[in-house]
C-alpha cells in the first residue's frame, strides 16, 4: 500500500434553508494522498472545508461525489476503523461517565478485555497529561482543555495505523500545547501516521512535513512544507548591523532596493538574495559599521497561509 | 472602596430580607384569600350538587388505554363514597331506614354503578351492592342492573340469587322463583339455590325464608353487602326475640292482670323459649335481657312491649 | 497488539446497550421507581377503606395501570433522545470512528432503553406482588406476571416508535407522534370497530388501513383481565410476542435506513 489516505475528486453539497433548498458548496473536487509514516498538516481558514473531508473519511458525512480510500480501503468499509483513531474538533463524550469508564467504553468495543482495558486506559490518561485524580471525575466536570486531551487518549485506545485530530490543539494553554505537540511527534516516532487539520501555524511548522491548504473547498496547494515555502519567490536575507545611523546605509539601500529598518539593537537591513549580501556587507563596512547578524528569512508560513487562503 | 464593598454586601442583605418578607406576606395573604374565596362561591342550586358526573363510563370504553378496570374501580368508590356522604351529611332528626333510601335522594348510584359495570362488565362487587342497595333506592333500576349482568355474565349463579333476592323483597315471588331456578342451573350453583326456588313457591314471607337468604347473602358478594346481611339476620333474631317476649309478656297480663314491672319478672319463662337453630336469649350479668348488639330490651309498660333500640324496625312493627 | 481484538456483530451491540442502560441509571431514571413503591404503600393501606373490600383487583389494576403509565412516559421521553441527544451533543462522532456501524448503534442503542424498561418494569412488578400478598392476592399473581410482561412488551413497541420518529424528526417532534402513535394504537381497533358499525365503506377502509399500520396497543390490554386471575392461553402469548417482535423489527429497520444516510453536520 502506497499511500495511507487517497482522496480522489470529493465533493459535498450541504443543503441550507427549508423551503427553498439552497445547495452550498463546502467541498469541491478534492483530491489529495497522504503517505505513511508522516505528520500530514491539513490547513485551511474557517469553513475552508477541513472539518467537512475529515467527516467523510470518518464516515460521519457522506459525500456528493467522489471516493476516498484508507488503508486501501472504501471509506464505507467500517472494518477498517479498528485500524484508525480520529479526535474530532472540540470533542465532547458522554458527560455522565469518567475519563477511565469512558476509554474503557471504547476499548469494549474493539473487544479489549477488561485487564487490558485498565493497563490502556491508564497508559493512554497518563500520555496525553491528565492527573491522576481526574480519571474518576465525571467528563461533566472535566474542562476544554481536559475534554481535547481525552478525545486524543481515546483516539489511540486501538493503537491505530493512522489517526486523524481535528484541531487538536483548541482549547488547550501554552503548556498543555506543547505537551501534546511532543505527543503527535512522538507518535509518528512510533509509526504511526497523523493526518492533522490545524489553523495554528506555529504548530504546523512544529510538526508537519506535507500539508495541504485546502481554499473555500478547493486544494490551494500541497506539498512538503520546506518545498511550499522555498518555491516562492527568492530568499531573502536579514543582516544587523550596529555602530552607524540609518542614514548611512540609504543609499545602498535605494540602489539595491533593500529594506531598511531601525532597531533598538542598531540597523536591519532587508536584502532580497543570496548575491546581494556580499554588497550589502561592503556598504556597511564602508561606513564604519559593526555586523551583528546575517540570518535567511524565510517568506514565512503566514505569508504561504494568507497568499494561499485568500484570507488577507 | 471598603465602604462601598460594605453598602453592597448590606443592600443585598437587604433586599434578601425584603424578599422573605414578601414571601411570608404573600404566603398569609394567599391562605387567607383562598379561604376567602372558597366560602364566597356561589352556591349551586340543590339540584345541580350532584352534577359533577358528566363523563358516560361506556363512551369511554376502547380510549382509556386499556385502563378500564381501574376506571371502573374509580367509579366503584365513588359509588360508596357517594352514599356514604350522603348518610353522613342527612339532617341528623331525619330517620332512615335500609329499605327505603328515597329521602337521601342519591340518585347518581345508579349511574355510577352502571359506568363501573360497562366498563368492566365483570365487577361482581358492583352487582352485589347493586342489588342490595338500589332496591331501597328504585326497584325497577335494580331488576335493571341485575338483568345486566346476568347478560354480560350468563353463568354466574350469584346474578341470578341477586335478582331473586330484589324480586323476593318486591314479594314478586314467582319470579324469584323463577330466578332461582335459572341460577341452580349454572355451573357450580349450590344445592341453597334449588332449595331457595322451592321457598319461594311455598313459604316465600316466612322468616326462615329471610335468613337463609341473607345468610347465603353474608357469604357472597363485597363487605358492604355482607354487613348488610349480618344486619338483616341480627334484626330477623331481634324481631323473633321481641316476638316472643312480648308473647310471654301478654301471657303475664293475662295471668296477673297487670304488665311486669321488670323485665327480670319474665326470664324464667323466656328460658324455656326454643328460639331459631336452638339458641337462648342473651344475659348480662346484672341480669338483663340484651338483643343480638347486646343492647338491654326496653319495656314499655303502657303497651305492656318491648322493643330494641339497636333495631328501630322491631318496635315500629307493632 | 494491533488485531488481537476479536469481535463480532454482537458484541458492539451488547456493549451499546450496556452502555445505554448505564446512562439511564445515571440519569436517575429509575428515580420513578420511588413514587411507584410510595403509591402503592399508600394504597395497599388505604384502599381497603375506600373499596369496601375489593382492594385487591384495585391494587392490581391501580399497579398494572401505573406500570404502563411510568413506563410509556420512559419509553417516549427517553426513547426520543436516545439518538438525537447523541448527534446534538456530537457523541455521536466518536463512535462512528469505531468498528460500529450505524445499524449497531440503533440497535444498541435500542436494546439498552429495553433493559431499562426491562428492570422498571420488573421492580414495579415486585411491588405490586408484595402489595398483593399484603392484601391476600396472592392467588391472582401468574396472571399479574402475564399482565406485566404484556406492559412490556408494549413499552417496547413504544420506543421503537420512539426512536424511528427520532432518527429523522427533532426530539420534541418525535415525543408529540409517539404520543399520538401511543393513543391512536390504543384506539385504533375501537375505531375499527366503530367504523365497521355505522360508518361508510369509505370510512371502513381507512379505518381498517389504521389498524393494521399503526401498533395494535390494545392487544396488550390485559390488565382487567389480570384482576379477576385470569390466564391467555400459550398460543395467544406466542401470537402476541410474534407480533411484536416482528413489529420491532420492520419500526427499527425504516429508523435503520433513515438513520444509515444521516449526515452528521
């Protein structure tokens, strides 16, 4: 099996209003393959259609057109969801169970016996960084943040092949962010695959090697990240420099159509390729500047997100 | 800052304390409003007072989920309760007897009964209070009624004992015969009812008549039913009782020329009495003659009688 | 590790409705078995006051009557939530990612609200056999047994009711049609009867197409007769728990074919 998920042209219409029924393309001809063994980043602005393709893959909605396999198998194939796991976005369970009845819940199904399910179900509360003292509460109690991270315990009780997380990182802090982002790296370490869907870039550029940024439906583009961002126009270059004024290096500026800006640090200079460094570097110290820095400055994933997104 | 923290903490003290006054005002002035409210109503006309039954038991027959039996057990106490207030609420100088409940006017027994027994056509009880009390109340409904279970029941021999008990008490003895005939055909009929049918041919008014139709009552039917019968047969030994006192009585007069002084004066002579099934009069220890509720018989020495104040009927006889 | 798992069909079923029945405990459903236990104290004590002696068909019909009652409001106001809560509340997501397919679920879903009424039923059943042995009944109980598993059988046609109206209708929906499918089976044979009797041919026709579409409730009506200690014969238990069954089945399979193309928005 070569690749672990394969979209092929699939589209969903929703249908809104009662009388007069209005058909609102969320998806439109996707087609996309995820291959094993990576950290798939699945980007997209609100109602991009991200929630909607993992839906279908989940089998929770059903296609206008298209297929989409996983595993090599249909997505109609509900035999092939013990190899899986999925979290969806904003997970919500059972509030009147606890953490610990609620994995064991789900590990009875794929027929988990019951020392295995309790060996599971603390193994799984305990990686994903809920207190001990929590397993027991009634999911009622628990918060957001507690909720997101028992949807990623519960995704994992089959130990699956690949697993899907719908914004895994919502409704999370700082800390907790982190910890689950050392999770996600430390499953693909373990060989499993996570097809990812995230609007946080940080953690995309964290995690991911492929994404794909998926635009009112439509696949903007795809690739792998470096790939994505490098293939945009040229690289760009930031030196500091310290020891001269501004004014000092205009001129260089103005002729080489570099960016110049002031700092509390001293001078940055903006150039816009590798051969223009060299120039640059004279300019400074022609007029008596000190070099603090010359860094690359990669046409940021943000800029990639709002040129493909349309969102800005 | 402290200080307003402090106006705020007083005020909601406050207006906690307003509300619970309010409660207590609201919570007296509802009681007393309500009481008032109540005594103020209008009041019915007389003849409207009993107009609350406006549902037909049998229209509601197949819609009331299957619930039948218990609506028929809903209309059930009702009927004893009905009767039962209306005794309660009688003028206390009104006198009623058992065998005439027309001054009550409790003219919703029958329906009640009737929408018990159409819904469930079964209700033996129903029947047999049916019968024992509607004939004080309209004989003609409870021929009526008893007819009417015979038709939903054809095979329970207790309907037909019922409809000869009402014709017996009407002294429409041939048809108590006749229904007592029916009935000893029934499956598990007891030989009591050939035996009745033969009663009624021959020796319809008698006494012995009487007993062993309440004694065969006592044993069937509801409690009320049952009370009832205990009562008839305790009144048929009173009344023999007073019989015979007063026969001994008369022999005394004629013998002495003039009427016993006590009572006591008679127990030898009222020792040697054979009264019904072999039993005696009754003694207390002071030597008083009791009736069958143990209450002393009363002389009236100008009659040169006696009567039982536990059963008005045996003085009113005479 | 991986596929040591080994389940079937059932399974998931079974482990649904645990589930399912679970979460009517906690929900604190089985709560109405204390007013049922009060009721029937009470009128264990009083009713031989008010019956003049005729307490125990009152007990047995005031308790049979009171079972179905407790349980059809169970059966319709638990029966419509059991899956549209789950969409609502989105639960539902993470199951279907499980190896459960939808007709699993239902069924499940389906079985656990029947053990509910199953134990409520049972436990009101206890209740009116302690009352009746407290009030010299005993003699009648076989045929207040009779009468109970009828009032559950019933319950069970009723929230299969519940859940077909519930798989495309909203909960408040759902709960209004149940309630009328409860009062029209329950009518619908007097109907027929009163239709055969005076109405028209055209008349006859509806009404004899109500009858049979709709649930025949009042074959389950068995609770007057249970008052007088009466007993079915084997083959009208047979009939009557055939029919519901099969029932059950075509309800379950139209909310299995509308529920299978639900989309979860």
């Amino acid at each position: 099996m070569e690749h672990i998920v394969e979209i092929q042209d699939l589209s969903k219409d929703y249908e809104t209003g009662f009388w007069k029924k209005k058909k609102v393309r969320a998806l439109d001809g996707l087609s996309l393959r995820v291959e094993p063994g990576q950290i798939f980043g699945f980007l997209g602005g609100n109602g991009a259609g991200k929630t909607t393709t993992i839906k279908i893959l989940m089998g929770l909605l059903f296609p206008t057109s298209g297929t989409a396999r996983i595993l090599g198998r249909d997505i109609g194939d509900t035999s092939m969801h013990r190899e899986i796991g999925y979290c969806p976005e904003n997970p919500y369970f059972y509030d009147y169970l606890t953490a610990d009845e609620l994995i064991n819940y789900f590990g009875e199904i794929f027929g988990l016996d019951s020392a295995r399910r309790k060996e599971r179900s603390a193994e799984l509360l305990t990686k994903v960084g809920l207190a001990e003292k929590d397993w027991n509460k009634q999911l009622r109690k628990y918060s957001k943040g507690m909720l997101q991270r028992v949807g990623l315990a519960q995704s994992l009780i089959n130990d699956p092949k690949i697993v899907f997380l719908d914004e895994p990182m919502s409704g999370l802090d700082p800390v907790g962010r982190r910890e689950i982002r050392e999770l996600i790296a430390e499953l693909r370490s373990s060989g499993t695959t996570v097809f990812m869907s995230t609007h946080i870039l940080s953690d995309v550029e964290a995690l991911c090697e492929r994404v794909a940024i998926l635009r009112r439906g439509k696949l903007a583009a795809t690739g792998r990240l470096e790939d994505l961002l490098a293939n945009s126009e040229q690289q760009a270059f930031e030196i500091n420099v310290s020891g001269i004024s501004a004014a000092a290096l205009r001129p260089f500026a103005a002729s080489s159509n570099a960016e110049l800006f002031e700092k509390p640090t001293g001078i940055s200079l903006q150039v816009n390729s590798e051969t223009e460094i060299d120039a640059a570097l004279k300019a400074v110290r022609g007029s008596g500047g000190k070099l603090l820095s010359v860094q690359p400055v990669g046409r940021s994933l943000e800029e990639l997100f709002v040129e493909k997104t349309g969102t800005a | 800052m402290s200080k307003t923290v402090q106006a705020d903490r007083s005020r909601v003290r406050l207006s906690g304390l307003v509300l619970a006054v309010a409660l207590l005002i609201g919570s007296f002035a509802v009681y007393f409003l309500s009481n008032a409210a109540g005594a103020s109503r209008t009041p019915v006309p007389e003849s409207a007072i009993d107009d609350d039954l406006s549902l037909e038991g049998k229209r509601l027959k197949g819609f009331v989920f299957g619930a039948e039996g218990l609506i028929a057990d809903v209309y059930w106490m009702q009927s004893l309760q009905y009767l039962g207030d209306k005794f309660v609420n009688a003028p206390p100088d009104q006198v009623i007897s058992l065998d005439d409940l027309r001054p009550l006017n409790p003219r919703l027994l029958y329906p009640y009964l009737d929408n018990a027994t159409d819904l469930d056509p079964g209700f033996m009880a129903a029947y047999s209070y049916g019968a024992t009390v509607l004939p004080a109340i309209d004989p003609a409904t409870a021929i009526k009624f008893t007819e009417k279970g015979i038709a939903s029941n054809p095979e329970n021999f207790r309907l037909y004992q019922y409809l000869g008990f009402i014709y017996w008490k009407l002294h429409r003895y041939d048809e108590a015969a006749a229904a007592y005939e029916r009935g000893s055909e029934q499956p598990g009929a007891p030989p009591f009812m050939k035996a009745m049918a033969a009663f009624m041919a021959s020796n319809a008014g008698s006494r012995e008549t009487a007993r062993a139709m309440y004694r065969q009552m006592s044993d069937s039917g509801d409690q009320q039913t049952r009370l009832n019968a205990e009562y008839r047969l305790n009144e048929l030994d009173a009344e023999e009782q007073v019989e015979a006192i007063n026969a001994r009585l008369s022999d005394y007069q004629k013998k002495n020329g003039s009427c016993v002084r006590s009572l006591k004066d008679i127990v030898p002579a009222l020792g040697a009495v054979k009264l019904a099934g072999g039993a005696q009069f009754q003694q207390t220890a002071a030597g008083e003659i009791v009736d069958p509720k143990l209450a002393p018989y009363v002389l009236d020495s100008a009659a040169c009688s006696v009567h039982s104040t536990s059963f008005p009927k045996t003085g009113a006889n005479k | 590790m991986r596929r040591s798992s080994n389940t079937n069909y059932l399974t998931q079923i079974f482990v649904i409705a645990k589930n399912a029945f679970r979460e009517a405990v906690r929900d604190r459903i089985l709560y109405n078995l204390v007013i049922f236990v009060l009721l029937l104290t009470g009128a264990a004590i009083f009713l031989g006051e008010l019956t003049a002696g005729q307490e125990v068909r009152t007990i047995i019909n005031l308790g049979l009557n009171a079972i179905l009652l407790f349980g059809a409001f169970i059966a319709i106001f638990v029966g419509v939530g059991l899956v549209s809560k789950e969409i609502e509340k989105r639960t539902v997501y993470a199951i279907f990612a499980k190896p459960v397919t939808r007709s699993q679920f239902l069924v499940g879903k389906y079985l656990g609200l029947s053990l509910t009424l199953l134990v409520n039923t049972a436990v009101m059943g206890i209740g009116v056999t302690l009352a009746l042995l407290y009030v010299g009944g005993g003699d009648r109980l076989a045929s207040v047994w009779v009468a109970v598993f009828f009032v559950f059988l019933e319950l069970c046609v009723l929230t299969a009711v519940a859940i077909t109206f519930s798989s495309f209708s909203t909960p408040a929906l759902s709960a209004l049609f149940t309630f009328f499918i409860f009062v029209i089976g329950h009518f619908s044979s007097s109907l027929r009867e009163f239709a055969a009797a005076l109405g028209s041919a055209g008349a006859k026709a509806v009404f004899g197409t109500i009858y049979y579409i709709m649930p025949n409730l009042s074959l389950y009506g068995f609770r007057t007769q249970a008052a007088y200690g009466l007993l079915p014969d084997a083959a009208a238990v047979a009939a009557i728990t055939g029919y519901t069954i099969v029932y059950i089945a075509i309800l379950l399979s139209i909310a299995n074919f509308i529920f299978s193309r639900r989309n979860f928005k």
